[in-house]
C-alpha cells in the first residue's frame, strides 16, 4: 500500500508540475528523495511521462483533430514551427551529459534561478507596458525567428529545477505575443519533447527498474489525471495573474528544503 501511495504522489507532481512553471523534473528528484524511492528509474519517468503526453492530447484533442484550416492555430506552419523549437533540445540532449546535474543541491539552485527568473521577466513586462519609453517595442511575430528563440529557452529548460512552460511562456508574453497563442504553442512544444525524451529513456537508459503492474497504472492514472486538471487550472489562472507567483513558490521551496 505504501509503494502505491508512492506513485500515486509522484503521478500528482509530474502532472502538476509538467505545466505549472516550476519544473517537474526539479520536482521529481526533490520528491523521489524525500519519500524515499530513488530507484524509480527510467520506467516510472517513462510512464509517468505518457500520463502527461495524454493530458495535452485529450486538453487540445478539439484543436489536434480539428477540419479548420485558416482560422485555426494548429497548422502547417505551427508544425514547421514546431521542428524549429524541438532542434535547440535535441542538440542539448545529444552533446551534453545532463544527468549530471539531476541531484538535489543543483535543483534547490535551479530552483531559486526558475523563480527569480520569472517574477524578473513579470516585473520587467509590467514596467514595459507602463513606461513611455517602450510605446513603440519592435513587433515579435510568430515566425521561424521566434520559434527558435522559444526553443533555446525550452533547452535551457532541460536543466532539472528550471521550468520548460516557465522559461517559454514567460519570454514569448515578454515580447509581446498574445498570450492564449503562446500558452497553447508552449503546450504544443511539450508534444515533441516528451516523446523524444520517452524514446531517449528507451535507448539510452543503463537500465529499467520493474515496477509492479498496479503500481505503473497508478502512476499513469495520476500523471494523467492531475496533468489535464493542472492544465485547466493553469489556464484560468494565467487569465487573471502572472507567473510571478510560482516564481515566488520556487524561491520558497528553494530556500525551505
């Protein structure tokens, strides 16, 4: 009964933090310590991960699945847009040996780095749109030009403690891109990264640690769950508040743990 609780806590926080700006992986490491379950291994990233690729998939399933054309945002050129996100990944996941930093001093650091970061770019966009100097800002448009500088940032988001929605959302509302377009693009960008981050699991894995079969359901169920509510929850608060609250949360957890 234990082991399941176990995966049923760790299935609540990779589905709340895969969306929420806090870093799940920061989080997974940080949890897998405190409850005492280091060997999860690779197995319980890679079912915990399909939990939350289905989360998006059932979330957007109107717009993933839908016959517009022109008036819809999920297009051609969003998916040309796409690869150009997901190369700056692939490239970081492919020269650098990122399991280094996957322990828990660096994500308490990582941590505090996410939540300054987004309460600074939250406080530099308010005094933008106040001031008089930055009346006239140049235009981001969304374009290959933006896709790439998204896709850096989501790279940089590959650190353990550093939040992928976090880094993206907050620089795309930074330079002015509507915000219900640049959270949906965020979301789209997880599709490709967490399949790619599965199929890196699969391959490059030193080795799968068994997890009995009630415990992986429980894992999927949870991740999955808690992953679509965390996303319905996440877009009505972003209608009303900024991210500098998580920000404020990732300083604190930083600090406490």
């Amino acid at each position: 009964m234990n082991e399941l609780m176990n995966y049923l806590i760790l299935g609540f926080v990779q589905g709340v933090t895969e969306f929420f700006p806090v870093s799940s992986s920061g989080h997974l490491v940080l949890f897998e310590d405190f409850l005492g379950i280091n060997n999860a291994g690779a197995s319980a990233e890679i079912i915990a991960h399909f939990g939350t690729l289905f989360s998006i998939i059932l979330f957007y399933r109107a717009t993933f699945f839908s016959n517009k054309n022109s008036d819809d945002f999920f297009h051609i050129h969003t998916l040309k847009m796409l690869i150009i996100s997901t190369i700056p990944a692939i490239l970081c996941g492919l020269f650098f040996d990122l399991e280094i930093f996957f322990n828990y001093d660096f994500v308490k650091t990582a941590l505090l780095c996410n939540g300054l970061f987004l309460i600074a770019l939250s406080g530099l966009r308010d005094v933008m749109e106040k001031s008089t100097i930055f009346q006239n800002p140049s235009v981001w448009k969304w374009n290959y030009k933006t896709s790439l500088f998204l896709g850096l940032f989501q790279a940089l988001a590959m650190l353990p403690g550093i939040s992928r929605s976090g880094m993206v959302i907050s620089y795309g509302l930074f330079i002015g891109l509507e915000k219900k377009k640049i959270i949906q693009y965020a979301f789209f960008m997880a599709v490709p990264v967490i399949l790619l981050s599965i199929v890196y699991k699969v391959l490059f894995s030193d080795g799968f640690e068994a997890i009995a079969f009630q415990s992986g359901i429980i894992l999927f169920i949870s991740s999955f769950v808690f992953g679509y509510f965390s996303l319905i929850f996440l877009i009505k608060f972003l209608e009303r508040f900024s991210f500098a609250w998580f920000g404020l949360y990732c300083i604190i957890i930083s600090l406490v743990l």
